[in-house]
C-alpha cells in the first residue's frame, strides 16, 4: 500500500524476511467514561476512524482532539497471509499510552502498562481474518511516566500537547513454534570480539525453548565478506552464547566520523540441519570507559558536545511524521556542529537510534519519568512518589535499545527534585532500583542516577548538573568548582541539598543554555513583550542574532575550555509549541546561522588534549 503512513520497518535490529504493517486506517472511539467496556464497544463498530501511528490528539492522525482523553478504542480487521501458514502470528505494537487492553475475535490476547515501551501479543497459529479491538487508558491524575505531557487542558511552561493510545507503528510477523528473541550484542573492543546473547522463545508461553539437537548459528559480514562465525548447541544453557572474535586485519571501529557497521544473520537450526528461524541485525564495534575525569569513546576522550533533543513534531506530536524526519534530525544536530543527543523525556521510537547508528551520533539512553506526582498534593513532604511501573518500564527500554552502538550512557530520571532527610522516601528507593537495572542490565556503558537535581545514589558512575545562567561570565564562576572536588550541584530554592556528596566522578553540564530567539519577536517593536508572556524560554532574551551568537559561543566556550569537563548537553535542537529556544524552528527551518553554531563547538575540547600534529 503505497499510501500506508510509516511503511518502514518498525525494528530494525530485528528483521525477518516476512512481516506486515499493520498501520493506516482503523476504526476508532472516543470513551470519555472509561465506560466502553460495559457499553459494548469492544463487540460493535466503532463511530469513527483515525490514522494509525498517530496518536488522536495529533494532526496526521486524522482526528486532532486534544482534550482529555480518558480511554480510546480502536479496531481493525487483519487477514494474515497464506505463505504464513504453519507458523504463529506475532502482533506487535511499537508503544501505546499508556495502559493497554488487547482483544483479537473477542478474547483478550494481552495488557500493558507504560506509553514508552513495547509489547507483543502471541495469536498462535492463525489463518484467515482475525479481529483486532486495543483500548488505551489515560488517566490525567496520579502518578504517572508521563514525559513532558501536560495534565493541564491548555501548553504551558516546557509542557506540551499530550499523546494518548497507539502511537508507534502496530505491525505482525510469523515465526515457529520455536523462535529468536531479541539478541542482545555486546562489543568487547578491548578483545575485539562480539559477545552475543540469544535467548529463545517457546511462543505462546514467553518461556525458553530448548530442543535437543538444536545449534545456533551467528555469521558477522562487512564490504569484503565474512568476517567471524560460530555456532554453539542451543540445548543447554538457558540463553546460548556466542563468542564472535573480529581478525586485526577487519576491525573497524565505531564511532563519530567513522560508524562503521557489521552485518549479523543469526540463524537457529533443527537436529537436522533445517533451518528454523533467522533473523538479520547488525553491530558496532566500539567500547565506553572512564579514565579520571574523562568519559573515553574507543580508549581515547571524545568531548561530547550533546543537544537536548525532545522529538516533538507539530504535525505528529510524538510520532515522526516519516522515516525521513527521523533521519533529518540528527542531520539537523550533526551540521549545527553537535556530536549527539540526550533523547529527552521519551523513550524514542527505534528507527531514530537506527540513523543514530548509521550516522555515528552519540546519544544517551533516557525515560520519560515525568509524571511521578499528581499536582497540588505532597504525602510526608514527598511530592515525588514514582511507582513500580517506572521501574518494570525502564527495564523494557533497556532491554530493547542494549545493542545499539550508539547509546553511550543511561539515565532513568531527569530533575527529580526532593530534600533529603534522614528517612528513607520512595524516590530514594526508586532512583537505586532504576539505576541498579541499567548496571544489572548492561556493564558495557556508564549509568548516570538522574539528570540534574537530585543525585541519591554515592556510586553513581558521572555526576552533572543544570544550570541555565545566561551570564557566560556568571556561568564560568559557578561551574569552576570542579578544581577542588565541588562541582556545580542543583539543590533547593533555600539551598537545602538535593543531592548525596560528590565522590569525583566525571562531571558534564547536561542542561545549560536555552537561549530564548523569535527572530520575527527580535525584530519588532523593543516594545512588545519578548518574554515569559510569548514563549517559554531562560532568561532575558537576545535583542540580536550576533548578541544571540556572542552567549552562545560564551556558555560553550566555558565547558570547552575545561579540562576537567568531558562534555555538555545544550538546550536545545528545535522550538517545540510555546519553548521557542531551539536552535532550529518547530518545524525544522532555520532561524540562526547554523554555520556559526557549528563553528562555535568544533574546537578542540581541553579533555580532549592537544592537537595532533
């Protein structure tokens, strides 16, 4: 179909040959009560349509109803191809927000909670027309991961439009009784080898499936051919392992500039030597480390010059209006001279850490923890009280992003904010569990406890702050602690600590900036309000672009000039609704000259030592 929205693969680091997208037209339901289910609206026709991917509330989605919406419907019929006969049909859906019920021919197939993360239904052995029916709830109070969504009707502040139900592509493929999970590729640089975990799935049932007899296969290509295989029973151990060394004369290592990537086919066979199932991925070589001060990418410091990246479109809200727009974006920040991203508040959609990979784009892996208070109530002092789905959701992310080379570090929760006191709070407790996953789930990479604010955690492997002072002068004072072990720390309006002590781990700015700029404002009356009042934004704004440029290239220069800083994050890569201090507009134009903003970083970082000869 060739109008179909969003035809791409949805999971690149997992493909195999057969599968179909599931997105374009359903049929579609606005339940205000959250009554549908006692009104019959999983059993009859539904009132209206929407365009899946898109969430209701966004434009491309057809419907653009953006009040609240407690619980939606959905519903669609799906006839799974002949050529899949033999084989159980797997219905995937990328993320829906937030608590998802599934029905397939009227009997319930799967649930879940969190609009982040990504679920699967096994349908078993299927033929013909199936039924497909998906309500989404939505509750507005409570804690909730929520990302930047208001649980306000209107914008405001650095809250936007809320995404509610499907909003990542919905798609089914067909695999054996016996089937790949998602591999999880681990390079080990130093050894220049792969390591590669592969679990099995019995489906139906989401536990092993062990046969005797059975091998797994593994076989890494670049441009010349073949580079390592190995093959390994897949009887014994729980998750077969396999060891895929690289030979000096074929490594390449990953990186910015250079992002080289392996292909991977993984192939399960019977006892006899029949192939069973295949899968297609890929894999770069490269490795994460601390040396001191410095966060080493490939044994050497790479001073990461990082962009708050928000994904929000105008047209699709959460959801990229195309493949291409994906793509586009980090294009946008590699030619404004950044090197990668914070993926701010949202759990991005894969296909953006595929380009990430593609483009040899830094990013760290975050969560959309926002959320974890209902507003205007507080119990013992705590206004933050984040809730074992945060916990059971980041462990999803995680599982599903741990391959991609281009994730360089993890972070759960952003300005989690919260006195310390002498008794214990659930957001203590939840900021461990959170960063205990990520370092239980994946040694390769450092895991930073929360991004600015509050640091609860002693071990944590980098330390940063934020710190939105528009005076570089100013700036330069308050982040030049570091020399005697205090660096910049967020704490109370009344200085109360946030934070446990600092304990000298790599410290980076991983929020600063802001620069508020409506050149069409700039222009106009000196007048007219440019401030708080039009846009949501840091500071007085710049009269100028060169005055916008002379901050710019102050702020930068400060953490460049640093030898004890390994990197920032600026604020940010675009405009998005009211937060008008991006670099590029909401709809990706241009605003400055991108050409001095890149020049304004590409020196040399004083971590990153001298300049070659």
């Amino acid at each position: 179909m060739p109008d179909t929205p969003r035809p791409e693969h949805p999971r690149p680091s997992v493909v195999r040959a057969d599968w179909s997208t599931l997105n374009g037209p359903w049929e579609f339901e606005v339940d205000a009560g959250d009554s549908g289910l006692e009104r019959g609206l999983r059993d009859r026709p539904l009132a209206g349509t929407i365009t899946v991917p898109f969430a209701p509330e966004s434009e491309l989605s057809g419907v653009g109803a953006t009040d609240f919406l407690s619980a939606v419907w959905y519903r669609r019929t799906f006839t799974v191809p002949p050529g899949w006969a033999g084989r159980r049909t797997l219905l995937h859906f990328g993320a829906v927000d937030h608590d998802a019920t599934v029905w397939v021919d009227g009997v319930e197939v799967v649930r879940h909670r969190g609009g982040f993360t990504p679920f699967t239904a096994d349908l078993g052995h299927r033929s013909g027309e199936v039924g497909i029916v998906v309500r989404a709830r939505d509750d507005r109070h409570g804690p909730q991961a929520r990302g930047k969504q208001s649980t306000r009707y209107e914008n405001h502040e650095c809250l936007y439009t809320r995404t509610t139900g499907i909003w990542q592509t919905v798609w089914a493929e067909p695999v054996p009784d016996v089937s790949l999970a998602r591999p999880r590729i681990t390079p080990d640089v130093a050894g220049s080898t792969f390591h590669l975990e592969q679990p099995l799935r019995r489906s139906g049932t989401g536990t092993v499936g062990d046969r005797a007899g059975w091998t797994l296969h593994a076989q890494v290509r670049d441009g010349a051919g073949v580079v390592a295989e190995a093959s390994v029973r897949a009887d014994l151990d729980l998750s077969p392992r396999l060891t895929l060394p690289v030979p000096a004369d074929r490594v390449r290592l990953w990186g910015p500039g250079d992002p080289h990537l392996y292909d991977v086919t993984i192939t399960l066979t019977d006892a006899a030597g029949e192939v069973v199932d295949t899968v297609e991925t890929y894999a770069g070589l490269r490795s994460v480390s601390i040396d001191g001060e410095a966060v080493l990418l490939n044994g050497r410091p790479v001073f990461q010059r990082l962009v708050l990246d928000q994904g929000y479109y105008p047209d699709g809200i959460m959801t990229a209006p195309s493949d291409e727009a994906l793509r586009r974006d980090v294009e946008l920040a590699l030619a404004a001279g950044f090197n990668g991203a914070r993926l701010h508040q949202k759990v991005f959609e894969e296909r953006f850490l595929f380009h990430a990979d593609r483009l040899g784009y830094l990013v760290w892996g975050e969560f959309g923890d926002w959320g974890a208070v209902e507003e205007g109530t507080s119990e013992r002092g705590e206004h933050q009280r984040p809730t074992p789905n945060f916990v059971s959701q980041w462990l999803e992310a995680l599982e599903r992003d741990h391959s991609h080379p281009s994730i360089v570090g993890w972070c759960g929760l952003n300005e989690t904010r919260q006195p310390l006191t002498d008794r214990g709070q659930v957001l203590d407790d939840v900021t461990r569990a959170m960063f205990l996953a990520a370092k239980a789930m994946d040694t390769s990479r450092p895991v930073l406890d929360a991004s600015g604010y509050s640091h609860r955690v002693l071990e944590s492997d980098v330390w940063d702050s934020h710190n939105y002072t528009q005076d570089p002068a100013r700036f330069a004072r308050e982040v030049s602690g570091l020399a005697v072990g205090q660096p910049d720390t967020n704490h109370g309006a009344h200085g109360e600590p946030w934070s446990l002590p600092y304990q000298g781990q790599p410290w980076f700015c991983s929020e600063f900036g802001g620069i508020w700029w409506r050149p069409d404002v700039a222009a106009s009356d000196p007048d007219v309000d440019r401030g708080a009042a039009s846009s949501w934004g840091y500071g007085e704004p710049p009269r100028t672009e060169e005055e916008f440029h002379h901050r710019f290239e102050g702020l930068t220069g400060v953490l460049l000039d640093d030898p004890l800083v390994f990197g920032y994050c600026y604020t940010q890569l675009t405009d998005v609704f009211q937060e008008q201090n991006g670099i590029y507009s909401f709809d990706r134009s241009t605003k400055l000259d991108v050409d001095r903003v890149r020049a304004a970083q590409q020196r040399r970082a004083a971590i990153e030592g001298p300049a070659q000869a």
